[in-house]
C-alpha cells in the first residue's frame, strides 16, 4: 500500500529483458533508507518488487503482464521516473490509499501552465471512466491527485507547483502516457451496485424492485 506522496524522482539505468519480462536497474538515493530485497517500492505508480539493492539504486522485476497494461513498456534508460516505498503502518498518512495496482494508460491532451502551476488534461479510458468522480482521487504515476474537472471522456487535475517540482510531472508533454489508478473505494461501491457475481442481482435492480426510482 502507497499513499502517493513521491519520495524522490530516480531515473532508469538499465532495462534488461528476461524470459519473465523485464529487469530495471533503477538510480535512486532518498528511498535507499532502509530499502532491502523484497520490499516494494511504487515506480511512476506501478508496485514492484525489489530484487537487488545496490549503493546507488535498485533493481526490480516486471512481469510481461504488468508491462503490457503499464508505461513500463517505454521505459528506456535516462528516463525519469516518480519513486515511493510501501507505507509503514506507523507512518503519518497524507495522500490517498493507492495499491500500485495501474488500471490503464492515459495520454496527456493538455498542459496549460499557470504561472508555476498546471492544469494537466489526461483523455481516460473508456473502461475505468465509471470510476472517475470529480473532487475525487485519482493516482497518476503514482502521485496522488484530486480530479478538478471531468467530462465523462477528458479528466482534469491541477497540480501545485511542489508537485511539479517533487515529482517528473513538469517534464511530461503533451502525448506522453502515464499510468492511471482509480480510487479503490470507487471500485468496490461499483461492484456492489453492479453485482458480485453472475447469480447476484444488481442492488440498481434491487432497490428499482423496492419501490425506489430514479429521478
């Protein structure tokens, strides 16, 4: 579990393929504190573990599933990317629960900078829009962000200029993919609304058969 406040912003060192997916060495300093082999560390949002710890980085292993439904599958050495270890059940909580489970990739429609903030546009999938609510929480490459404005197709989120400068969001431009995570408490209220299983009327159905209607 992640709270999506950035730790620091490595940079890929390597990307080394293997008959499991890819390797990355990662360089890194700030989330070395404490790191060892296995812990799980949020890279541009994706949870991954690590397999080796190094005097000036990691390296961590992809699964070929995980990089088809990820940005992982741009990582290139020098490119920079957006670093948190898993939260410590005694640590201070500041962001939002984030799983470091990526739904989807996003491209970037729009930047419109204002003065050292930004108003960063993402065109959302189709099949993860159903979670997306304004003033909401949404996880993009990890960070942790409040949806300012939605249109059922186009997402908006204003970021504060720390953010832009704590994490690589004042490097992206306009094309560019990131990872998206919807809020989990999204996808749970949804599945209870739709149904937990094919034998489970949805509660829509139930309450509709209670009396209840829309308006």
């Amino acid at each position: 579990m992640f709270t999506g406040l950035i730790e620091e912003v490595g940079s890929i060192r390597k990307v080394m393929a293997n008959p499991e997916g890819k390797a990355f060495q990662i360089e890194a300093h700030k989330v070395l504190d404490g790191l060892k082999t296995g812990d799980s560390v949020a890279v541009d949002g994706a949870c991954l573990s690590v397999t080796s710890v190094l005097k000036d980085g990691f390296t961590v292993q992809a699964v070929h599933e995980t990089i088809r439904k990820t940005t992982l599958a741009f990582f290139r050495p020098g490119l920079q990317v957006n670093l948190e270890r898993a939260m410590a059940a005694n640590s201070r909580f500041g962001g939002h629960f984030v799983q470091g489970h990526v739904d989807g990739i996003a491209p970037i429609s729009s930047i419109e900078k204002k003065g050292n903030s930004a108003v960063i546009t993402l065109e959302i999938p189709e099949n993860i829009r159903r979670y997306i609510a304004v003033k909401g929480s949404i996880a993009i490459n990890g960070i942790s962000l409040t949806v300012a404005e939605y249109t059922g197709r186009y997402l908006s989120v204003a970021v504060i200029p720390l953010t832009l400068k704590d994490t690589h969001l004042g490097l992206k431009k306009t094309g560019d993919y990131v990872n998206i995570e919807v809020d989990i408490l999204a996808k749970y209220v949804a599945r209870q609304i739709s149904g937990n299983s094919e034998d489970e009327t949805p509660l829509e159905k139930k309450m509709t058969s209670w009396g209840y209607k829309k308006r």
